[in-house]
C-alpha cells in the first residue's frame, strides 16, 4: 500500500470510495447516511489544494479480482482504495473524513491513512489529531479508541469543534 497526495483525476474516485464505504450503514438502519451524497467535487479540491488530502493506492493483492479489473491492468494496483481528507482546527489536524472501499476493508488501510496524518500534523507543529463520529456504530468508536482516540469531554470542545458539532447536528449527523 502507498500513500501519496490526492491527484485532480482522483476526486471523482473518492466520491466512488466514499458511496462504497457508506453502504454498511444501511444494515444499521442509517438509511439517510448510506444514501447521503459524498463530498462535492469543490469541497475535495479545496483539502486537495490545501495539502490535505491523501489517498492510499491499492496493490494487486487488493480489490475482490473481478474480470473487469483484471482487464483493465491487475486489480486496484496504483488505484485509490481509501482518502482522507482535513484542516487544522484550533491547533490540532481535524479529521473530516477517512473512508475506506469495503472491499479493502480490515487490512489497516485507515489506520496507516490515519498515521500518515498524524505524521503531517507533528511536521507542521500541530497538537494532536481529531474527528467526529458516530458512536453508537461498531465499526466506528470502538476502531478509533483502540488505535489511541478518546470522546472529549464537553469542557475540551475547542471552539472550531464546537462549530463543527453545530454544523452536523444541522445536518442530522450529531447522534
């Protein structure tokens, strides 16, 4: 698996990943999160152009082998399996989204996209990393507190985070 910055040409991939990776919330009955329309293609390139927007490529071991992928040169070798994209928020990286294609899926594909960003975030002088989630969801919670997360306490919100919470509540995301 590679890292690397997100290309122009990739965008229109990560709303693909992003459709993908919301599926699973159908078996939850989060009807509206499986249906909701990924990231505008704007909203990508602004991360993209920011510097915060990262992909990491499939090998030819990855994908499920479809005949179709086979044709078109060897599985997702060089293709984008998984992104995550971010900004600084009050002086820690905040994670707006990581999504992985569930057919990359329990392979460490998020984690090292986490890792990379951590890494990013250290090298510009930034705190700590953040994200929201959704915590009543398996996948979700449980992931992000073993590899080294923890739910803040209302007192630690940080005024961008606050902001950030308001705006998904907006939107129905703040379960």
């Amino acid at each position: 698996m590679r890292i690397r910055a997100a290309t122009p040409a990739d965008l229109p991939l990560l709303q693909d990943i992003e459709r993908a990776a919301g599926a699973p919330f159908r078996t939850l009955g989060m009807t509206e999160i499986a249906d909701d329309e990924p990231p505008a293609l704007e909203l990508l390139e602004r991360f993209r152009k920011a510097g915060h927007a990262w992909v990491a490529e499939g090998d030819e071991t990855e994908g499920d082998g479809a005949e179709g992928e086979e044709a078109e040169g060897g599985g997702d070798a060089g293709r984008p399996v998984a992104y995550l994209v971010g900004e600084p928020v009050d002086g820690a990286f905040h994670i707006e989204q990581v999504s992985v294609h569930p057919d990359a899926a329990h392979r460490g594909v998020g984690r090292t996209l986490i890792a990379y960003a951590a890494d990013h975030a250290r090298d510009q002088g930034l705190t700590g990393l953040t994200l929201t989630t959704f915590t009543e969801v398996p996948w979700n919670a449980p992931y992000y507190e073993r590899i080294g997360f923890r739910a803040l306490t209302e007192p630690e919100l940080t005024p961008g985070l606050r902001k950030i919470r308001a705006t998904e509540a907006e939107h129905g995301l703040d379960r």
